[in-house]
C-alpha cells in the first residue's frame, strides 16, 4: 500500500486467525462433522463485542473491496452452503450491508432451468464467478450437485463419485486464475431447524418463507448430514478449504464470517494502482 493509502482494517478485538483455525476443515484430515458444535460458545463469547466486530470488519470488507476494484486483478468468491433455514439469506444481509451494490455480486442457485440442465453441472457457476475487482457471493452452489442430487438421486452414484475430483480441479483452476475462494456451511442443529421452521409457521411476516418442501428434507436430515460430511472430507483443499461455521446462533455466525472474509482480504491486501503523475501536475480551474 502507498503511504497516504494505509491498509484499511477493524479494530481487531478478535483474533480471526484463531477462529478461523478453530473453524476451518484442514485439507486432507477428516472433517468429523458430527463432533461439530453447531453454537462453539467460545468463540466470540460477548455478544455485544461480536456485534461491535461485525460492524467493522463490515466498512472495512467495503473499504477493501474498493481496493479489489481499483486494483482489478483478483477477485474474491465466497460460497455459503447449509440446510433450510440455516441462514444463507441472514449472512448475506449481515455481513455484506456496507458494500456497495457495484462491488459485490451475490447468485442464489435454485433447481437448473432445462438450458442449465442442457449443459454439464458446472457451466452456470463458472458464469456467475466473480470478474476481477468483484466479490462473489454464492448462495448455494455447485455443491448441491453432490448434495440434493445425491440425497434425492438425480443423477447415477458414479456421476456423483466424480464430481468431487472435479470439483477440486475446478476451484484449483479458478485459484491458478486469481479467484480467492472461501467456503463456508452454515451449520444448525436439528432442534433449531425446527424452531426455525415452525417460527416459519407462527409469524405472519415469515409465513412467505415457509415452503413445505423443506419438511420433506427435513426428513432426510441424516442423509444431508452425511453427504455434507463426505464433501467436507473430500473438498477441502490447500486451494479451497471449508469452514464449519457453528451458526445456531445468528449474530455468533455473521461475526465469524465477517472476521474471515475481513481477514482473507486483509491478507489479499489490494492496493491502489500507483500513478505516474503527481497531483500537483494539475490545476483543477
Ligand atoms: P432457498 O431455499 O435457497 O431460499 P429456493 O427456495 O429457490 O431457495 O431453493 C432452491 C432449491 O433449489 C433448493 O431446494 C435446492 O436444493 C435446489 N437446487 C439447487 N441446486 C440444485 C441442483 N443443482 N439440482 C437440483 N436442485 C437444486
């Protein structure tokens, strides 16, 4: 960074490397999803303290992304997977408010449309990545083809046995190509599903949310869990690693992912092009 342009970051009341440690899937090692708290009261144990870190570490993902922008060589790509209910709409609201609508772009990936299912799986993920300058928010990905398509059998068992491979060939791919990618599941217990799902059902103003599809996964919860742990297994590489975010709580998950991202794009540390004038070349009349 040039001298009058110091490196944006918040006030690190936290140390993210630790929580991001705690949290992370280390590449090779068994992702042990079951032993997984899904609360880690631990980590940010003050709730006005992660909601004071949230607030800055927000501004300064803005601040950086500026930086992103003007530098135009990479880009960030955040993933969020997770079950109904748990929060991928909250996260993008609660640690993505600050930025701007031009730096960040956020795709929602429902059911393929018949063009999307005309082409191989990856070919709409890889259109919606973020161009350089830009951060990338997926909200559910490529990874429900090895999810939902393998709990509801989509498509044959060695289809999907061949995706993991290519799944990690594909992130090395877009890593090789300046893409920084983070990945996050957002995991809740079963118990607050279901006061999640049934708050669905009691306040008038979610009933809108409420889709009675999601009951019949619900069901399946033990399927999920298990093809969430197999892609944690298998997908997180030295490129790409996952990280479990324990997100029964709303305001604990949006601090830690806000101290993650913050903390990567810190470590990114864009700066501002260098110009080959001075100002005082110039007189503005
Ligand atoms: P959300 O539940 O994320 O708020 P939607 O109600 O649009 O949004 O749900 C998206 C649905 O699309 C989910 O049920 C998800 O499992 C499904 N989906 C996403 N990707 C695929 C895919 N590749 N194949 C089949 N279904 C998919």
């Amino acid at each position: 960074p040039t001298a009058h342009c110091p490196l944006p970051t918040a006030q690190m009341t936290h140390d993210w490397k630790a929580i991001d440690a705690a949290v992370r899937v280390e590449p090779g090692e068994k992702s042990k999803l079951k032993e997984r708290d899904t609360v880690c009261d631990h980590l940010f144990a003050d709730r006005d303290a992660a909601e004071e870190a949230l607030k800055d570490c927000a501004k300064a993902i803005n601040d950086l992304q500026d930086r992103l922008w003007a530098e135009r060589s990479r880009s960030l790509l955040v993933v969020l997977q997770g079950i109904d209910t748990s929060g991928k709409d909250g996260t993008v609201r609660g640690v993505f408010n600050q930025c701007g609508p031009l730096g960040v772009s956020v795709t929602a990936f429902g059911k393929p449309t018949e063009e999307e299912l005309a082409h191989d799986y990856l070919w709409r993920v890889h259109a919606a990545v973020p161009k350089k300058g830009m951060i990338g928010v997926f909200n559910r990905s490529h990874y429900e083809d090895v999810l939902v398509v393998k709990v509801r059998g989509l498509a044959p068992s060695e289809t999907i046995e061949q995706r993991y491979a290519q799944i990690n060939a594909f992130e090395k791919h877009l890593s090789e190509n300046g893409v920084v990618i983070l990945k996050f599941m957002l995991h809740i217990s079963k118990d607050e599903q279901r006061e999640r799902l049934q708050e669905r059902l009691d306040r008038p103003e979610k009933n809108w949310k409420f889709n009675a599809g999601d009951l019949e996964d619900r069901k399946l919860w033990e399927e999920y869990q298990s093809a969430y742990e197999t892609l944690l297994d298998r997908c997180s590489t030295a490129h790409a690693p996952w990280r479990v975010i324990p997100a029964d709580k709303k305001w604990r998950r949006n601090a830690m992912i806000a101290a993650i991202v913050h903390g990567t794009l810190a470590d990114m540390a864009p700066t501002y092009p260098r110009v080959s004038w001075k100002p005082t070349d110039f007189t503005v009349v």
